[in-house]
C-alpha cells in the first residue's frame, strides 16, 4: 500500500497540533482537506487513525506510528533542503585538495586550519601526492583542485585553469643550530663536505636539488637518508647536521621550527605556485571559497613572514 509522503507529514500535524484547526493553519490547508486525508487513509488501511469522539485528537497505535513517520520525513526533508542552501552558499560539502608533501604540511593545511573554522558543516581530504599522481586523481575526480607549481601543467596545456598564488625560491636548509648557519659565505666546497637529506623519486623537488647541485659542480651527494614523508625530513633536518633544498615556503621565518636558510645563491629561477584546476570542470561554491581565501592566506602570511 502505497501512502504520499505529504500526507504522513500532515498526519503529524494534526497528532502534535491537537485539532483539525491548528493543523489546517499551519499547513496553509482547510479542515475539510484534512478530514478527507484521514478518511482516506482509514478505509484504504482497513483501520482507524484516531479514537473516535475525543477531543484533542487522540492517535490510534497506527495513527501514533504513521505520525512517527511524517516527522521523520518532515525533518529529513527540510534537513535536506536546508544542506542544498548551504551547499549553493558554500557552508557544506565535501571539498578534495591535492598537493606536494611540503605544500600540505605547511602552508595549506595551515590555510585549512583556518577555513574550516569558518564552515563546522564542511569536510576537506588534504590529499600529499605528486605530479603524476595528483594529475591522475584530479582527471578521476578524486580532488577538485591541485596546489602546486606551475610546472606542474606544461606550458599552454587547454585541460589545465592556472591561478597564481606566489613566487617562491628554492633554498639550502639545516638545523638552525648547522655550523654553516651564519656563515657570510658558504662555499661549494661546504656543501660538498656535507651530508643530504634526499627526496623521494617521485618529486621534482629532487630532480631540481640533484640538477641546481649539479650546476654548482657537486654530483656526488652524501646521502644520510630519503623519505617521502615531509615530516620526516624537517624532523631529520632538525636532527642532525644534515643539509637539504626546500622551498622558502617550508621554513618557518626566524628559525621558529628549528630551521635555517644557509646564505648561498642557488642558479636557479624562481617557481610560480599555483591553484590548478581543470578547465572544463564547473567549480562549486566551496571550491572558490577556499581558492580566495587562500589568496587571502597568502598574501597574509607573506606580509608577516
């Protein structure tokens, strides 16, 4: 037996109202309509809804249960209605970002952190992957947005939206405690004596430190240890007397988290980091939420770096 929902949702109405009235006024109905409802659904379940000659209206155990029912489906629908209200407002959803390990442990989840303060109804998967990854997933619809350098995208590539966010700088890093830190001027000589932290295969960060060292005439790095983990490796920098590239961006300003720029020009240009996304794709309200708020990050953070 089928029974329109509407119907269930007036049902409990007139159970909590009390009265064909009060029912009739808040559903914007007549008491006729209702009477008709109810008569309806007694003669088509072969039951009765209500006990006959009380007043206020008294639900019969089926009448009580069917009420259940239409608050159910009453609460559901305006919870439903009032997620799709959030979601075209950009409060609620589900919001899948992808980026290099660095880029993740520092400067967007910090952006995150932020956001979603803002908006307790919405979820963001922070996904650390690399470029073949994060162009795989982002093609599965797996992450909405790439952040990243540009070079992630070849040049002129029509599948690919570029916004960018800043410039940055590939930099020497060690233990702010490092007997090079300091130093006016640290020679080639200094960092071929030196023992490195690696990255992993799969990162441009690596081909890059392996190509600037190169230029600089060290080919033959004293590898202390590699990971893919960017935790692991600013906890190793910390740790030891090791050396490794990293973006400016990785490094807490005035050596906060224990870290240090060594003062070495570095023969290579500066990278653009860029919001990716794909052209073709329509963006929700969400997803230009977070990209101008994390502009705004940027810019902030900058300022007082």
């Amino acid at each position: 037996m089928f029974i329109d929902p509407r119907h269930l949702e007036q049902l409990s109405v007139i159970v909590v109202s009390g009265t064909l009235r009060e029912a009739a006024r808040q559903l914007g109905t007549s008491q006729p309509a209702l009477s008709r409802m109810i008569s309806n659904l007694e003669t088509r379940a072969g039951m009765l809804l209500f006990e006959r000659s009380s007043r206020p209206l008294r639900p019969t155990a089926l009448g009580a249960e069917l009420a259940n029912q239409g608050r159910a489906i009453r609460t559901a629908r305006l919870r439903a209605a009032e997620m799709v209200d959030f979601g075209t407002r950009g409060i609620f959803g589900v919001l899948k970002i992808g980026a290099p390990p660095f880029l993740c442990e520092r400067l967007v989840s910090e952006a995150i952190a932020s956001f979603i303060l803002e908006r307790p109804e919405i979820r963001i998967d922070l996904v650390p992957d690399y470029l073949a990854g994060l162009h795989e997933r982002i093609f599965q619809n797996q992450i909405d947005i790439i952040i990243g350098p540009a070079k992630f995208v070849e040049a002129g590539n029509p599948e690919f939206y570029l916004e960018p966010l800043f410039s940055d700088a590939h930099v020497i890093v060690g233990s702010a405690k490092h007997r090079l830190i300091g130093t006016p001027k640290v020679s080639v000589a200094d960092l071929a004596d030196a023992k490195w932290i690696g990255h992993s295969d799969r990162s441009l960060l690596r081909y890059d430190m392996e190509e600037v060292l190169k230029v600089m005439g060290i080919r033959n790095l004293r590898l202390a240890f590699q990971s893919e983990s960017a935790g692991a490796v600013i906890e190793l920098l910390r740790s030891t007397d090791c050396l490794t590239m990293l973006p400016r961006y990785a490094v807490r300003a005035n050596a906060h988290d224990g870290l240090a720029i060594l003062q070495i020009t570095l023969p290579a240009r500066e990278q653009v980091v860029s919001m990716i996304t794909l052209a073709d794709r329509e963006q929700s309200k969400l997803t230009s939420d977070f990209k101008s708020h994390l502009r705004n990050y940027v810019k902030t953070r900058f300022q007082h770096a």
